[in-house]
C-alpha cells in the first residue's frame, strides 16, 4: 500500500514537473493573419511588461505638445457659456451710448442695452453674443463692431467631494 502512494505521489510530481518544464520550453504563439506587418509573436514575451521605447516617450512628449497647443486655442468663451448673474462688459465704439457699458445677466438669461432692448444672452458664448448684438444694431448703423468681454462668471458651480480640508460647492468666477 505504501509504495503505491509513493509511486502516485511521484507520478504527480512527474506531471507537474513536465507541464512547467512544456510552459517555459514551448511559449504559445500566435498564428500570422497574413495582414501586411503582422508578425508572428510570441504571446509569453508580449505579457511580460518592458520599459518604454525612445518611440514611446516621443509619442507621449507629441501628446504633450499636442494637448499644449490645443489648449492653448480654447478661449475662454469656448468653456463657459454665459448665464444669469454673469457681469459682462459691452462695447460698440461707434456709438456712444454703448461705450464700456457694463451690465448684468438677468434671472430669465436677458441683458438690457439702449436702443436694442433686451437680448438674450444665457447660454451663448462671446461670440455668439456679439454677432447678435451686431444683427440687431444693423438696424441702426452700418457694419456695427460690438465688443462682449465677460468680467465675472457667477453661473458655474462645481461640487468637490471627497477626502478635502472644504468640501461642498465652489463657485467659478473666472474662467482661468
């Protein structure tokens, strides 16, 4: 009785052995699919990880640059769209009345300005809003060059959460 256990006990040893011994011998690879540039790899090199590449760190240096220079393109008008409570300075140099003029988003999203009247404002950008104002100011004068600069956002609040010295809601007053 002993020596079958021994001799079970040595087979499974024998089996374990081998199939470790297969694994390191013989790695799995991976058929050709026969696309132009597809190799034939060998899977247990793939899994292992590796440092990066000089290719690698100049991929991630491009990205770099590329998220520089597109960020750098963004204006402020892009990411806040103006709202209620927003300060905003208006300016059309050939009319005196609205020269520098600073006003106040209202509740309902509306600027007032003399001679236009009430314009809705909330929701559009800067740009958006000076072509607005330059439409209605075609009625007025020719070719109007209108001016929005926003000079205090009060429409965005963010909540932070989570392991903070002051967590709860923080207003956005500026874009930056």
């Amino acid at each position: 009785m002993r020596w079958r256990a021994g001799v079970l006990a040595l087979a499974f040893f024998a089996v374990a052995a081998l199939a470790a011994g297969c694994t390191a011998r013989d790695p799995m690879r991976v058929k050709d699919s026969g696309l132009p540039g597809d190799d034939v790899r060998d899977t247990a090199a793939a899994a292992q990880p590796s440092a990066p590449s000089a290719a690698e760190l100049a991929d991630d240096s491009d990205l770099d640059q590329i998220w520089r220079t597109r960020s750098a393109e963004l204006s402020s008008s892009k990411d806040y769209p103006i709202g209620p409570g927003d300060v905003l300075t208006v300016s059309v140099p050939q009319m005196d009345e609205l020269q520098d003029r600073k006003v106040r988003v209202t509740p309902l999203g509306t600027v007032e300005l003399p001679l236009i009247g009430a314009v809705r404002a909330g929701g559009l950008t800067e740009e958006q809003l000076e072509a607005e104002l330059d439409r209605k100011l075609n009625d007025f004068m020719y070719n109007p060059q209108a001016s929005v600069y926003v000079n205090e956002y009060h429409n965005r609040e963010v909540a932070v959460i989570g392991a903070v010295n002051h967590p709860g809601l923080v207003l956005l007053n500026s874009p930056s």
